[in-house]
C-alpha cells in the first residue's frame, strides 16, 4: 500500500506570514503537512491574507510584534519574513523597519537557537543598493547610501544578515539567508508602491500608467510560487547563504507597464513621473549558485504569472 511521505518538518515558524510572500509560504507548508504558527503584528499584512488557512489542521495565528521576544510551540523551521518591505511602507515606518530588521532579527533568532531549528532569513536584492556590478551575485558587496531615503530598509536587512552569519558562528545555528529579487503575485496590496501592482489597478480602473523616470531601470520578477519554491529548498538545504533567489529575466519599467496594458485589455496610456532617490538603475539576479546548489530555477514566465496576478486583482474588484 502507497504511503503518504512524512512532512520535512513537523512545525514551521514563518514571522510575517499574514503578508504577501509569507502567506504563501504558510499556505505551502500546511498543503505538505507541516504545522504552521503564523506570528504577525499587521503592520503591513492583514488576517485576511490567512484567512484561508485559519481552521485548517496545525495553523496556528499568533498576533506579535517581533521587535519583542516571543515564544512558540517547540519548532524544528524557522521562516524570519516579518519586515515592511515595500518602499510605501518602509517609508511610513522607518524606525519600525530598522527595529524588526534588527530586535526582531534577533529574537526570530534566539527562538531558532532555543528550539535547535533551521533559521531562513529573508533578505532582500536591495542589500546591493544601485549596482555597479550587473547582474548581481551573492560575492558583490553592493552600493548603498547609509544615510538615503531607502537606508531604513536596506541597511536593516544587511544588519540582519550580519547578525545571522554571527549567530551561526557564535552558537552553531543552522542559519541560511534567502536575497529575494522582486517577486510579485497575489495578494500584493494594490497601493503598496510596488510596480506590479499598481500597474495593475491602473490598467484595470483605466488610469494612465505611471512609470517613473523614462522607464528604462530594469528589474527582475519572480512569480511568487517560483519564489516560495526556492525558500523551501533554502530551507531544506544545509546552506548559509546568501543565495539569490530571483527571475533573471530583465524587463524595463515601459516593457513592464506595456505587458500590463496588454493582458489586461485596457485602455490605459503610459504617464511619466519623477524617479525616486536612488531608485536602483537595474536589477537582475545572478541565480548560478541557487541552479547549482538548489536545483531551483523560475519556472513561471512573466506573461503567464502576470496573467495569473491579473486575474487575481480582477477578483478581488469584483
Ligand atoms: N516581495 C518581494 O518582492 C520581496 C523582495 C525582497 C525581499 N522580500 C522580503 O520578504 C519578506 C516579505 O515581504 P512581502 O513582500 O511579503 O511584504 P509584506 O509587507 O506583504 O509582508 C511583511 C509582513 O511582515 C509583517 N511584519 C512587519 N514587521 C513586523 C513585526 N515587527 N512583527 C511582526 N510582523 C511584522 C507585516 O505585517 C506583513 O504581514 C520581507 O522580509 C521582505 O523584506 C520581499
């Protein structure tokens, strides 16, 4: 008789898992068996994002701030996602950005430690700042402006990324860090400031389309299925990191904001605005360590996820 494989772990801990990425991550976890407790203070995500999973065996919310200590139910994973991470946001909340990069850091760290678990800390493409080396791989240091308008975010999660790496050579925990490139899908809040999104409600309320500078800084986008799949793997792997996980598919914002346009039939023109400071010129991913290492590489093309990501906003309007 066929058995159902045991689940890798048996309770998985994912900080910011009422948010876009980690409700994902939640959702894939509890569809593989493994427990789920979802700790969120909703700053930026919400319950509806887990409403879904709320009743569903082994989910658990726990409504926290993780900038103070918190405990759980004894945990062998360790998901750190909990982090503003949209420039809207992190501009609205500065101090709180920098403060869950660091305290919160810490003791998603501390909980990993006291339970023995596998700590994943989600770090971000924007650890490189605005580029001089393209694209970019895990050895580039970066350029980034400790002292700029995008400096709460970016510094916050190299300061992380710091303290993982002297968490796991100062205690032994088995820490890995994740550098996400842009990823995008549903449950991305339509005025979150992210590209994607908004290009998407304006295509579909019939609004011009505003794409900042002349449209042609670039970024990479992972549909965010391809990108869970990759945590996971991160997860299930013995390594440190960073890896980067990202869509090495390099589109400008005018390409971007054209697509859209297209997949959703509108009849929406294009308006340029004002760039924002230090706004990155380009944006794309060198994935070679995540093939080699993790086997991973996106699998959803931009037009199909962004087919997916439009439907989804379309619902949601309706
Ligand atoms: N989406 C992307 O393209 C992308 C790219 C690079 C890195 N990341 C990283 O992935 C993670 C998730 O990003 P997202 O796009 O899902 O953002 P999001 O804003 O949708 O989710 C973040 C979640 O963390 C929660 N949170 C924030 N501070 C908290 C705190 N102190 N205590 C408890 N909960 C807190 C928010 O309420 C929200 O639910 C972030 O760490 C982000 O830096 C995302």
């Amino acid at each position: 008789m066929a058995t159902t494989p045991a689940p890798r772990w048996e309770h998985a801990v994912v900080t910011g898992g009422a948010g876009f990425v980690g409700s994902h991550l939640c959702t894939a976890l509890i569809d593989q068996g493994t427990a789920v407790t979802c700790v969120d203070d909703f700053c930026t995500g919400s319950r509806r994002n887990v409403a879904h999973l709320e009743g569903r065996a082994g989910f658990t919310l726990l409504p926290a701030d993780v900038t103070q200590p918190f405990e759980t139910a004894p945990a062998d994973l360790v998901l750190h996602f909990a982090s503003p991470a949209s420039p809207a946001d992190y501009l609205r909340l500065p101090l709180h950005t920098l403060e869950t990069g660091s305290l919160g850091t810490r003791n998603a760290l501390a909980l990993a430690r006291r339970h023995e678990a596998r700590f994943v800390l989600a770090s971000t493409s924007e650890v490189y700042g605005d580029p001089q080396q393209h694209p970019q791989s895990e050895s580039y240091w970066g350029n980034v402006n400790p002292v700029g308008p995008r400096s709460v975010y970016d510094e916050a999660k190299r300061f992380a990324e710091a303290l993982t790496t002297a968490e796991a050579d100062g205690h032994g925990t088995r820490t890995g860090i994740v550098r996400l490139f842009n990823t995008y899908g549903p449950r991305m809040r339509g005025h979150d400031g992210r590209a994607v999104p908004t290009f998407i409600r304006q295509a579909l309320a019939g609004e011009p389309l505003t794409v900042t500078g002349d449209g042609r800084q670039t970024r990479s986008l992972a549909y965010v299925d391809d990108t869970v799949r990759g945590i996971l793997a991160m997860a299930a792997s013995d390594l440190r990191g960073p890896v980067n996980l990202g869509n090495p598919t390099e589109i400008t914002m005018l390409e971007l904001a054209r697509t859209v346009i297209e997949l959703t039939g509108s009849s929406s023109t294009v308006r340029f605005i004002d760039r924002p400071t230090d706004d990155p010129a380009v944006r794309c991913p060198d994935i070679t360590l995540a093939r080699g290492k993790l086997q991973w590489e996106p699998r959803v093309p931009p037009a199909e996820g962004l087919a997916r990501a439009i439907s989804w906003f379309r619902a949601q309007a309706a």
